[in-house]
C-alpha cells in the first residue's frame, strides 16, 4: 500500500490546480451538508424541545364522559341547554403511578390536580392555572428549581410558586400574600414563595403551583386526581406508551403529544426529507466532480502508468493508485468541508440573532451526522474512482511505451 | 556459456478478425553476458520481438525460454513479477516519471517488487547514480535534467533490481551523436563490469555496429545474424544492415 500511496500522493501533487479544484469542489458539497443537515438538526430539536422539553409527553385523563344535559331553560322562543361533563378524577392514581414508576421507559411520573380560578390583588382580576403538585415529582418535569428566577420552591401548606408574568402584572414579590378564587365559589389566600420562568409566556402568566394536599382541598378532590403527567426516555415513542397505557387500565383516556402535534410532526417530517435529498444530491455531484476529474487525470498519466506497468506493477495496484487517490481528495476534501460546515454552523448562531439577542436557535453539531458526511463523502471518492482505476488497469503498457 | 535467452518457433498474430502475423517463427539463442543488437526497419517486427523478449507480451505460438524459466505460459500478473525482478528497461524517451526525484525514479522497480530493506535500497540507487556520473542529482526532480541526464537515470534504474538482462529500445534515438556515444559507453562499461545481458533494439548502423553480436530483422524473420568485433566498428559499418539502408533509403543515418 505504501508504493501505491506515495504515487498516487505524487500525481495529486504534481496536477496541483486540478487537484484544489476538486478538493475545493468537495469542501463547498460537504459543508453545504453539515451545514445544513445541522441547521435543520438544530431547528428540529429546538420545536421538538420547545414543545416537549418541559412538558409531558403523556398525560393521563380521566376517560371522557358524554357531556349531559343539566338545566333545560325553554320559553316561547328559544330553548336554552347548558351541558356539563363529568368533572370527576382519576381514583385508582396510585395503582397507576406504582405501575408507572416500573416502567423502564419512564423517567418522570407526576400527578396533578389541576383547576381554574381567579387571581385577585386590587382591583385586578385574573384568570389563572391553579396546579397541585408534587414539587419533586413536577421538578422532573419542569425544571421549577432550575427556573425559578426569585424566592425559593416552597409550595408547603399555603405556599405557592407563580410564573414571571403574572408577578409582574399583579406587581408581587416573594412574600406577598394572593387571594385566589376557585370556579367552585371557593377563596382563599395564598403566600407568594417564588417565581418561575418556564420560557412559555402563556405559562408564566396563568400558572401556579401548591401542593397536591392543599390543591385537593381547595377543589374538594378527597382522594381524585386529574391527571398524571408523564415524560419518556424517548420522546417519538409516546404514541405506544400512551396506548400502552390505555390497554393496562380502564377508564382513562392517555394523550400522546405526538398525538397531539400531528400537523408540526408531519412539517418536521418533511423537512427532514426534503433535506435528504438536497443532501442526496449533492453527493451525487460531489462524486461525478470526483469521478471526472479522475478520468481526465488516467489520461493525462497513462504514460505513467505504462511505465509502472513495464517495470512490474500488477494490474490491481495500478487501480489501487486511482482508488487511494479517491480516497484521499474524497477523506481531505470531507474534513475540511465539514470543518467548514462547522465554522458555517458557528458563523450562523453567532450572527443571525433574534430581537432579545439571543440566537435564534441553537445549532447542534451531531458528531455523528458529521462522520457519516466525511465516510460517505470519502467512500463517494472511491465509487468515483473506481471507473478510472479499472481503466487504468486495462492499459496496455505496450502501446503507451511505444507512442511516447 | 549457459543460454539467457532462448525461443523457439515464435509467431505473434494481432487482430482478431483481420489477421496480421507479425513474426513468423523466430529461433533464436542468447547467451549470458552477451551484448547485441537487434535492428530493422520500421514495421519489420523488431518491436514487436522486443516485447515478447522482455515479458511484456504474450507470443500466439512458439516458446520463450528467459535464463531458464518458460515464460510464455504465464498470466498478465506473473509476467508482471516475472519482469520485475529480471529485466531492466532503457526506453528511447527515457519514460521516467516526472513526479519524482532522480533517486526515487532508481528506486521505483524496487518499491514495485515490496522491497522490504527501504535504507539499503536508497543506498543503492545512490550507488547506481553516482555510477552513472549523476552524483549530486540524486535530489533533482526529473524534469530539471537535460535529456542525456533523464537517460542515466534510466539506466541507473534499469540496473537497481539487478536483473541479468536488460532490454533497451532505441536507448539513445533521441539524443546528440556525442551524448549518444556517452551513454552507448556507459551500457557497455556496465555489461563488463556487471556481466549483464544487453540487447538493443536500434535503427541505428553506428551503434549496431558497435555491439557483439548483430541481428537483423526484416518482414518478421531473422534475415541475418552474425557476429562483430566491436574494435572495428567503422570496418563493421558498411556490413551492418546493407538492406536496412537500401530499404528505408532517406532514413540512413545522419
């Protein structure tokens, strides 16, 4: 291999311009596809992130209930139905959470009683998420430590924990006093312990966490919760794990988000393929570059290789010459490309930035996804040289001696 | 004297559906050590012969015995190897590769044949150069040397896998009278020193008539073949190929 290497480094030497512009050729292909292959990684991830990130990718429901009819208002001229669904919770929760809690693929597990109701502070009135919660359990979740910007996570006995944006709108600080007003008709006050930015402006200004205990209380659950809420090892299998779920037990309904966000996943899958085939067909002009210019150089050196063929080398090693010198623009060209593609990536995160300053959103170089690029790219070179080498290896080194 | 070369019946045919035989059955003998000279006219067959000489080709009939092993029974790969490690080539357009240095271009039959002693055979080629008056090109790339240069790193090449026969085909067509002569010497010095067998392909009536031994070749057969004393060239000259001369008429020597 060594004889073969040196030659074939030698002829790439010595057709220098011929040889930067297939390599120069390579690098642009190759950092188009890790640049862009991370870009759309990047931007996958993110949605991905953003709408399963800090959220459950399984919630469990009490099964649904036909809404019935409850007071039927009816006069001359028009009949009034108010409906009303079941309101009723999730009773057997603790079997579920025990069964939950086993599961492999199952990291976070968290029930919640959730209700609606008012916050009120002067003469300002708003609507509000009340959530009880198991702080430890939802922690795993949500992150409520890691985002909490003021105060501490306290939700024990009266205590409660409130997103940014309805601090600010009601104007609280840790150790303010709230009053919150259930539907129910039911009131009470509450102290303010910290506040939370979980990066969903729509969450920081309804939200607020008590504890589970406090929060049956005041929705007078007794021993229901509404729901318990779920996170997995691998996010795009909750559709099983839902239905998993669902087949375990009766009477509850589990949600999926990859249920719930068909249209952004079917966008991400579109995506994701129409990148492929950018993808795909830049390496198909990454190896014709490749291929032409290696035929192109089989002529120009056959009267190389008839000289190397009359001193004694073997049919196979003069292909080999071809195939290494493939090998070499394709490996040389790849990771220099996807250097590039990288400094691209970098160029792009640091110079395209939203309103806040902040990227738009972050870039992730997959390691992997960048080896791949520079084997296929390097196996590319030799598919494409491997028709220049087999050329060269029927050259008669007669003709080429004699014809000099 | 043991034979080096021998061949019996050789007929080499090209062309599959118009048939062309170019040689029609060549014998002939050469022994260890001898320096000779096969000549011709252009399209007589004498190239033709070379390349079945020198395992570059395949003969349609007839055997070729080279320093004791049959050779035409052999496949393009063994030929190959077979080349490699007995036959040294002098080509008329030095056909060196112009990527490389001087020494690396002597060293290349060796790294084709895997040597695996890479220190000793650099040294050797350093030898090689310097016996054939290169010393201090050893680093030149082939394309700074003038053309009487490019054919000592020929012949320094030729001889690094020390091959008992060297084949040389028009090895000083493209040179000066006087370069021409220099490296005619050179090959010369080197048959007595290393008792390496010599043939020369030539047109050439000087340089024929220089050689020990005269073959002449025309229309595919052996027309004659006789032996000289190379001290009385220029008494040998007008004997040397008085068809050749009368055939090719305009391309009689300079």
């Amino acid at each position: 291999m060594w004889f073969e290497f040196k030659v074939a480094w030698r002829f790439l030497k010595s057709g220098k311009t011929q040889t930067l512009l297939i390599l120069l050729g390579i690098i642009v292909g190759v950092s188009v596809q890790v640049f862009l292959g991370s870009l759309i990684g990047g931007l996958q991830q993110d949605l991905v992130n953003q709408t399963v990130g800090t959220s459950p990718h399984v919630t469990i429901l009490p099964e649904n209930e036909i809404p019935r009819p409850l007071v039927v208002n009816e006069d001359k001229y028009s009949r009034v139905i108010t409906f009303a669904s079941s309101t009723s919770g999730i009773n057997r929760w603790r079997e579920i959470e025990e069964y939950l809690n086993e599961e492999e693929q199952i990291t976070e597990v968290s029930p919640t009683i959730d209700g609606s109701g008012f916050a009120v502070r002067g003469q300002k009135n708003l609507q509000v998420v009340m959530r009880g919660i198991e702080l430890d359990k939802a922690d795993g979740i949500y992150n409520i430590n890691e985002n909490l910007v003021n105060g501490q996570a306290d939700i024990g006995g009266n205590n409660i924990i409130i997103g940014t944006e309805l601090a600010n709108e009601l104007e609280l600080q840790p150790g303010d006093t709230l009053k919150l007003n259930t539907s129910g008709g039911v009131s009470d006050r509450f102290i303010v312990r910290g506040i939370f930015d979980l990066g969903s402006k729509e969450l920081n200004s309804s939200w607020i966490f008590m504890s589970i205990r406090r929060a049956s209380t005041l929705f007078n659950f007794s021993d229901q919760i509404s729901n318990i809420e779920v996170q997995i090892s691998d996010v795009f299998a909750s559709d099983q794990v839902a239905d998993q779920i669902m087949n375990r037990f009766n009477n509850i309904n589990a949600e999926s988000w990859q249920r719930n966000n068909q249209q952004l996943l079917t966008a991400l899958q579109s995506q994701s393929s129409s990148s492929l085939i950018i993808q795909i067909f830049v390496i198909i002009a990454v190896t014709l570059g490749i291929a032409s210019v290696l035929a192109v150089s089989v002529v120009q050196k056959s009267r190389q290789i008839g000289i190397l063929k009359a001193m004694g080398t073997k049919r196979k090693r003069v292909g080999i010459i071809f195939l290494i010198q493939g090998a070499i623009l394709g490996l040389t060209g790849s990771i220099l490309g996807a250097l590039s593609g990288i400094g691209l990536s970098q160029a792009f995160v640091t110079f395209t930035r939203g309103a806040t300053g902040d990227p738009l959103f972050p870039i992730t170089i997959n390691p992997t996804f960048i080896l791949i690029s520079i084997v296929i790219a390097t196996s590319a070179g030799m598919i494409a040289a491997s028709i220049p080498a087999r050329n060269s290896a029927k050259l008669n080194p007669i003709e080429v001696i004699h014809n000099a | 004297m043991p034979n080096m070369i021998e061949t019996k019946n050789l007929i080499k045919v090209y062309g599959k559906e118009v048939k062309n035989e170019v040689l029609h059955g060549i014998n002939l003998e050469i022994k260890k050590g001898e320096f000779s000279s096969i000549i011709g006219p252009s399209g007589s067959g004498k190239s033709t012969l070379l390349n079945l000489l020198g395992a570059l080709d395949n003969p349609t009939e007839g055997e070729i015995y080279l320093n004791g092993s049959q050779i035409n029974k052999l496949d393009d790969d063994q030929l190959a190897d077979f080349r490699n490690k007995n036959i040294g080539f002098v080509f008329q357009f030095h056909h060196l590769l112009p990527e490389f240095t001087s020494v690396e271009n002597v060293m290349m039959p060796n790294w084709i044949g895997d040597s695996n002693n890479p220190d000793q055979d650099e040294n050797r080629a350093m030898e090689l150069l310097d016996l054939v008056g290169l010393k201090g090109f050893e680093n030149k790339l082939i394309t700074k040397l003038s053309g009487g240069q490019k054919q000592r790193v020929a012949v320094a090449r030729s001889l690094m896998n020390k091959p008992e026969l060297i084949l040389a085909d028009e090895p000083t067509g493209n040179l000066d009278t006087e370069t021409s002569t220099k490296i005619y010497d050179l090959l010369r010095d080197i048959n007595k020193e290393l008792d390496t067998t010599f043939i020369v392909v030539t047109h050439d009536r000087h340089i024929a008539s220089k050689t020990d031994r005269v073959i002449e070749i025309i229309d595919g057969r052996i027309d004659k073949d006789y032996l000289n004393s190379p001290e009385h060239e220029y008494d040998n000259f007008e004997n040397v190929a008085p068809k050749y001369c009368f055939l090719c008429g305009e391309n009689v020597i300079k």
